[in-house]
C-alpha cells in the first residue's frame, strides 16, 4: 500500500503537541514526564517520539493508520482535558480559553491556547481525513482518556511544584512562584 498522501494533518498535529510541551519546558513549568524521568530524559522522549512520529506519518503507507488514528486521538484528548481541567472563560465564539494552565500564569495564555488549538484542530481533521484505514471506535476510545488525562496533568503539575522546591532549576523557575 502507498504512504496516505504524507498526512500533513497529522504532521501538524504531532509538531503541535511537541510545541504545547515544550512550550512548557521553556516556560518554566516542566513538561509531562519530567517529575518522573527528569527533565532532560523527557525532553529527549519527546524530541524522539515527536521526530518518529513526523518522519513516519510522511513514508508510512495506509496500513499504519491505526497508530496515527491513536496517536491524533490521544493528541486530541490532551488538549480537551486542558480545556476541560484548567480554569477558564468562554471567547465570544463561546469556546472555552484557558486563563491559566499548570503554572504558566494569564501572561502566557494568549500564546498557550492558540498553540492547543491548533494542535487540537489538526489532531480532529487528521482523524476525520487522513486515518481512514483505522477502524472508526480507535479515536472514540482515546477520547475516554480525557478524565484520566485530566486527573494525571494535576498530579504531574503538583510533583513538578514539589520538585522545584527540592531541586531548582531553569526548567521548573516559574512553579517556584506559585507558593
């Protein structure tokens, strides 16, 4: 079978993901993992799983749709429990909009939510157009990690605020503030 057309939507919305945590890191409030594996170890996961994911949603033929369908719905499911877990308003679209997420503080919630947006529309249109072969309940099933996704970005936001008491750094300064 020949590569699904490079699947750009999936591409976007794995460089999406990738700018979401490592906006984080740079920030100053960590990233997903870092509370367990250190920072430098999740940054390397990341940056790893992030170029996998982009290289081999261009070449990978239509058969491999199943792990871009799981890998699009749990992107999706990320940024829906951002959405639902964090404080926010409503835009006068009536979306919601994050007034402050992990750490990052209002400042930095109008580069944030553009950045979850978009990774978040292009994870839904690349499950809509591009993971086809997939079978259809794949991203029905990522979505019920919402809830988990939910309760696990606290805990990991309230190991990284114990950590930068413990073990300060540049990478969790910004957590250091919020006691």
């Amino acid at each position: 079978m020949r590569p699904a057309a490079g699947r750009p939507l999936t591409r976007i919305a794995t460089a999406g993901l990738a700018a979401h945590v490592f906006f984080e890191l740079g920030a100053g409030v960590g990233m997903p993992a870092a509370s367990v594996l250190g920072p430098a170890p999740a940054a390397g996961l990341w940056a790893l799983t992030t170029g996998t994911l982009l290289r081999t949603a261009g070449t990978r033929p239509a058969s491999s749709d199943g792990v871009f369908a799981v890998s699009n719905g749990v992107g999706l499911a990320a940024v829906i429990a951002h959405l639902r877990g964090w404080p926010r308003r409503r835009t006068r679209l009536g979306l919601p909009w994050l007034r402050e997420c992990e750490g990052l503080g209002p400042e930095l919630m109008r580069y944030y939510n553009p950045i979850l947006y978009v990774s978040g529309a292009a994870a839904l249109g690349a499950l809509l157009r591009e993971n086809r072969s997939a079978p259809r309940y794949v991203p029905l099933l990522t979505l019920g990690l919402v809830p988990l996704l939910i309760v696990t970005q606290h805990a990991e936001h309230w190991r990284l605020r114990e950590m930068s008491h413990r073990r300060p750094g540049w990478w969790n300064r910004r957590l250091r503030r919020l006691d």
